[in-house]
C-alpha cells in the first residue's frame, strides 16, 4: 500500500506542474494514466461504476469550480483563475492508493484561496486524530468545526471510506459530525482514505440524472483534499506522500 500511495503522489505532483491555463482536463487525465501503467499500476477509477451510473470513463476526475467530486475530464480548457479539483486512485499489485488536490490555475481570487486552504488544513487537522484509541468520529467533528469557523460548509452527501485490497470498504468516514454512521476505535493496521469536500457556500449538491460530475447547489465554488492514512502502533503514516 506504501508503493500504491507513492504513485499516487508522484502522479499529483505531475499534476500540479500541468496544470496551467490552457490544458484541458482529457490532457491531465492521459498524463496520469501513462504514469501510471509505465510504473505497472492500473487505473483504479477507469470503469469504475457507481450506484445507478455508467462506468466512469478516465483516470482522473477533475471537477472544475463549482463541480464537488466526479467531474469527467474532456475538451474544457482550464482558464486563469479557476481551480481544479483533482481524484486520482491507483491499484497496484493488488493493493490500491487514493489521494485528491485541489489546485490554482493561475492566479485565483481571495475566496477560492481562502477555501483551498481552509479545506487542506482541514485534512491535516483530521489526520491529526488517527491515532490508536481514537474514535473514528473525531476525524468528522474537528473537519467540521474548522471548516465552519470559517464561514464554509461540509458536503454531506459524500464521505470517506476504508481502503485497501478494494477501493471503497468499510468504515465510512464522515467529515462532519452525526449518529448516522457507525463509531469505532481506531486500531494499528486500519486505512483510511479521508477527504474533506468544502464548499463557498452550502453544503448541498445537485447530481444531474446518470451523469457523474456532483455540483454545489448554489453554484459556489467547491474545494476536496485527500490522503491515505494508515493507522499504526505509534499513531498514522499517510501513505500518499512522494
């Protein structure tokens, strides 16, 4: 899982050197699938199917501004000042990895920089709670706090997940707090793949029919920041660092 989530990594730190005004999201995505297989990794999210949805077709997902999660790479060229949300997933040797940024293209404004670093300070604040003997929920209760203390919401729709020899397994780890999932105690040898998703304004998403990308409701801008994260004996490693 530690290789898994170094390609992961890698193939991030390529995106963010990509990225610049004038890509368009289809070229990010053939990027990070050439990384990929060159390293002897397969796509994790390529035909990945989601409930009631066709298989995802790319990669990458890059949501654009307003787009939360699960936005299709194509011919849209990024422009200055926009931001980029980008998901990417990795199976290697039957093991799988899961990271996503949020990145600037070009100079963005004061709001879209307030969000990029509320949201991954949000993320490392809840990597701060895996910890043996912790419970699973303080990961939610400390995102949410953050976020909201800043005049942002937490998507509610979406939630972390469990992560290993699948993509998606159990827990489901929320970024904020609520009974509707089940708590547990953290224990050496858990991953688990925490992404906050905060958006501008709130915390509502709207999904057209059959169709993957997830959007604000409002029309607000969106920012997501992932990690995998292992419990261990002395605390957590996160795996997805080069």
């Amino acid at each position: 899982m530690r290789e898994a989530g170094r390609l992961v990594a890698l193939a991030l730190e390529q995106m963010r050197q990509a990225v610049v005004p004038g890509v368009t999201t289809i070229e990010l995505d053939a990027l990070a699938e050439q990384f990929f297989r060159s390293r002897g990794g397969r796509p994790a999210f390529k035909g990945y199917r989601g409930p009631g949805k066709p298989p995802f077709p790319a990669t990458i997902c890059a949501s654009v501004n307003d787009e939360v999660v699960h936005g299709v790479p194509g011919k849209r060229a990024l422009k200055e000042g926009d931001i980029v949300s980008i998901d990417v997933g990795v199976e290697y040797q039957g093991f799988f990895g899961d990271a996503a940024v949020t990145l600037p293209v070009g100079r963005v404004s004061a709001q879209a920089d307030k969000l990029m670093r509320v949201c991954r300070k949000a993320l490392e604040l809840a990597v701060e709670q895996v910890t043996p003997g912790n419970a699973l929920s303080k990961i939610g209760e400390v995102v949410q706090r953050h976020v909201e203390t800043h005049g942002f919401s937490v998507v509610r729709d979406f939630v972390g997940h469990g992560i290993g020899t699948e993509m998606h397994q159990k827990p489901e780890v929320p970024n904020f707090a609520s009974r509707r999932f089940p708590d547990l105690v953290l224990e050496p040898g858990l991953v688990l793949a925490i992404e906050p998703m905060v958006n501008a304004g709130t915390w509502e998403v709207v999904t057209e029919d059959r169709r993957w990308p997830v959007r604000t409701a409002d029309g607000m801008l969106s920012a997501h920041f992932e990690h995998t994260v292992a419990v261990t004996p002395a605390g957590h490693e996160i795996l997805t660092l080069p």
